[in-house]
C-alpha cells in the first residue's frame, strides 16, 4: 500500500503500537477511508482489509512527549456486546470527528502494567498513548476513542490524565449481555475468562466477595457476569467521583431503540457539532442497518429474533446465572442501572 511520508501532525499515521524495548512509538499509515472497513485496529484486521501489513515506522517516545500537546477527546468505554462499535462509527462524521475502535497501543498500556512495570513508566506511555490518538484528522474535528475494555480498571487513570476528556460508559444490561455470550458461541465463553483474568490483576474483582478459587468453580456465564459486576461497580465509583460533566451512562437498548436521541446525546456530551440533519442520515444509515463487524445487513428486527432464540435455547442457564448475580450484585451494593444517565426516560 502506497503512503505518504511521516509526518508526526498527520493522524492517518496511526499510533499503533509502544515498542517497550527502544522507548519508541510505531506507528502504521492507516487512511481514514480505512477505518470504515476495519470492526478494531489491529494487525489482524490490517492484514484482512489491506492484503499485508500497512507502512509502519518507529519514533522514539522521547521525540514524541516533547511535541505533542493535550486535546481534548471523547473515551468510549464499553462493558462489550453493547453497540460500541456502532456508536463510535456513527460519530466519525468528517467534518465533526474522528472515531479509532480498540487502537492497540492502549492495550500495550495494560500489558505493560501486568508485566509488572512502575505506575510512573505505565502513567507516562498511557500519556503519551492518548496525546497520540487525539491527533484530528482535520482542523476543527474532534476525536472519539473507544479503548478495548481490558483498558476499564484504568479508565480513572485515562481521565486523569486527559483532564479535558469527557468519558460515556455504553453498556448492555446483563440479561442482554449474557444472551450475547451464548450466541458467540465458545470462543466468547472462553473470552469471558481471559477478561476476568485480566481485571483480577487489576483488583477489581475481590470487592465482589469473589476471590480467584471461586472462579475456578463457577460456569462461564457466571464468569461473565462476575467480570459485568465488576465493571459496573467500577463505573459506579468513577461516576461518583469525577460527575455527570465527565462520564455519563448509556445502554445498548437506548442505543438501538432511539438511535437519533443517543447520537445525538452522545455528541452533545463530547462537545461535537453534530447538526440534527446530520444526526438524522446517520441514525437511518449503513451503521444501524448493516452488522458493525462484518458489514452485513442486520435490521434491528433481526437482532431482537436472534437473541429471543439464542435465549430460548439457554433459558436455564442464563436465568439462573442472572438470579445469582443480582443476589452477589445486592450484597456488594452494585445497581443494575448506572448511575449520570446520558438520557432520561422518553
């Protein structure tokens, strides 16, 4: 694939990855026509969509940290299988804003901390992760970065580092999420555990009363509602502390329910100018007809029979697995609703 030469003001080069082992940033030359095309910004998907690997080229962090100045950008966090993907497509409107699903340097961020780096290195690559990922890809035009939720136990961390940063926690309620990890199938079942193992390192499980023995007892949708427990108290602290001007709360059913209302919402939160024409021809548009991952059509229609079937044929499972997590959801003192609600009942 033919690129331009780099330039560090040029958002289409990437910030794709940290090179731990000479202090520098790789970066790929991606062109925003290519986003669309991509479910997450990863090799994989590079690999898929171009047919090789995209130009690449590393510059040290230390180049980087002194020439590159705090913007402001929007955090889409998620709890998964909540319409992420859709929302941040929906609001990478050119003129208005960018959107970058799941860029990889964040989660090399996390990587780094698991591998046992000090809080101060873990502090200052996520710094300057998010300096780099603010880029706009024109003037005026904002950003909206929706990390991977392995980056959840340090969304605190991403605030305060991007003081300027206005977060939106999207998340499916937990029947809806657990109906999700039925239909993907093993792969998502075994998935579930990965991230759990992932926010055990990161403490955000024991306040449960849920210690690393229980899990080796408990079924995979039990995991999965443990590793949606644990995020939901973790988003209810963090909303406690920083306020509704800093984190709001969406669900995926108000997502796709009201598309119009939550784009709009949505951008309103982030500071974007999205006029309600614009809003309009989003809401009725390729994003919430096709599927946001393999770009199939995927009518909301569709989506409600999927999941009524997927349902049907775990009922057992999924009501039980439900039943005991709002009993350990009522004894760690965690509400089903998040708290600083994006929008109110219609």
């Amino acid at each position: 694939m033919a690129s331009r030469s780099f330039q560090l003001g040029d958002a289409e080069w990437l910030a794709h990855r940290l090179v731990e082992g000479t202090d520098a940033v790789r970066f790929a030359h991606v062109p925003r026509a290519a986003h669309e095309g991509m479910a997450f910004l990863t090799d994989e998907s590079f690999a898929a969509h171009f047919g090789a690997m995209p130009d690449q080229v590393d510059v040290p962090a230390v180049e980087l940290l002194a020439g590159m100045p705090r913007r402001p950008l929007g955090l889409l966090l998620h709890s998964a299988f909540c319409g992420s993907t859709l929302l941040t497509r929906a609001l990478a409107a050119p003129g208005v804003a960018m959107g970058l699903s799941e860029p990889v340097i964040l989660n090399d961020v996390v990587g780094m901390r698991t591998r046992g780096a000090a809080p101060a290195a873990v502090a200052r690559a996520a710094d300057l992760a998010l300096r780099l990922l603010a880029r706009p890809f024109a003037q005026g035009e904002g950003v909206v970065i929706k990390p991977s939720n392995l980056l959840n136990p340090f969304a605190e961390l991403l605030l305060a580092l991007a003081p300027e940063a206005r977060a939106l926690f999207l998340y499916a309620p937990l029947k809806t999420f657990l109906v999700s990890v039925v239909r993907k199938g093993l792969p998502c079942r075994l998935w579930v555990r990965e991230l759990l193992e992932g926010y055990l390192k990161a403490g955000i499980v024991a306040p449960l009363g849920i210690t690393p023995e229980d899990v080796f007892r408990q079924t995979d949708l039990q995991v999965a509602a443990t590793g949606w427990l644990a995020q939901h108290r973790l988003f209810a602290l963090l909303a406690a502390k920083v306020g509704p001007e800093r984190l709001r709360t969406l669900t995926s059913e108000q997502l796709t329910s009201d598309p119009a209302r939550a784009i709009a919402a949505s951008a309103g939160h982030y500071g974007l100018a999205l006029e309600p024409s614009t809003v309009a021809r989003i809401a009725a548009g390729p994003a919430f007809t096709r599927h946001s991952k393999s770009g199939e059509a995927f009518t909301p229609t569709q989506r409600r029979a999927e999941y009524a079937a997927a349902h049907a044929a775990h009922a057992e499972e999924i009501n039980l697995v439900h039943r005991w997590a709002l009993d350990v959801a009522e004894q760690a003192g965690i509400a089903m609703d998040a708290p600083n609600p994006l929008l109110q009942p219609a």
